[in-house]
C-alpha cells in the first residue's frame, strides 16, 4: 500500500503525541478530538484497512485490541469507551492506513452518525 500520514508518525518522520509503542503497534492521541480522550491505535504493519487483513495478521490484530485496552485503562476511561474502526470511504475512513479509534470521556450515543 502507499504511505499515509501514520506511516510518517511510525518512522517518527513527523510528530504525534505517543501514548504507548511496541514493536507491533503504536497509539497516538487524535489531532482533531472528537471527545475529551480520542487515542488512536495502529498496527505498525501498513494494513490499508481491515478488509485488506489477512490470517498472517491475526496476531498482530489480537494485539492491537489488548492494547487498546490496556490504552483505554491508562487514560483513565473507567466509565466506559467506544472503539471505532471506519473501514471504507463510506464508513468515513479518511487515512488508510488501519487504526482503532479509541473514544471516551463523555456519554456516547447510539447509533452513530
Ligand atoms: P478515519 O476518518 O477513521 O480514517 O480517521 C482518521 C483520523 O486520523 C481522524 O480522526 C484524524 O483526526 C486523525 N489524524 C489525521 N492526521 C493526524 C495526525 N497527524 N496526528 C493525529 N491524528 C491524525
């Protein structure tokens, strides 16, 4: 796949506010916050999008959901969090580059827009 502006953010090429790194996956706090804690979660791998994974990417996308959590903890987010993954122009993804959103902070309606 081509790069994206995470794949910069991977190879450190420009700046994110990193709130967790292993060798797999990163996450970043979301440069236009859609509520009071938005942390995005990526495999380091360059997986356009969820429909693009395959079973060799089983492990690492077990491993980003773990973290995701372990992420939601460290933030705080005790009273519940909502994890989005948009896959497609039409589900509103904008990077293709796979990502979590991982979302708290506020009260979260349903079902979303
Ligand atoms: P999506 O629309 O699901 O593809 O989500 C892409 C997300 O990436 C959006 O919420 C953007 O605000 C976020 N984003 C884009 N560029 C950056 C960046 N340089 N640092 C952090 N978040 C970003």
């Amino acid at each position: 796949m081509s790069d994206t502006i995470f794949g910069k953010i991977i190879r450190k090429e420009i700046p994110a506010d990193i709130v967790y790194e292993d060798d797999l996956v990163l996450a970043f706090k979301d440069v236009n916050p859609q509520a009071p804690t938005h942390i995005l979660a990526i495999p380091k791998k360059p997986i356009a999008k969820l429909d693009d994974a395959t079973d060799e990417d089983l492990a690492v996308l077990g491993h980003l959901l773990l973290k995701a959590k372990q992420v939601a903890a460290e933030a705080g987010l005790t009273d519940g969090y909502r994890l989005v993954m948009n896959n497609g122009e039409s589900a509103g993804q904008t990077v293709f580059h796979l990502h979590l959103h991982i979302l708290g902070g506020r009260p979260l309606s349903w079902p979303p827009g």
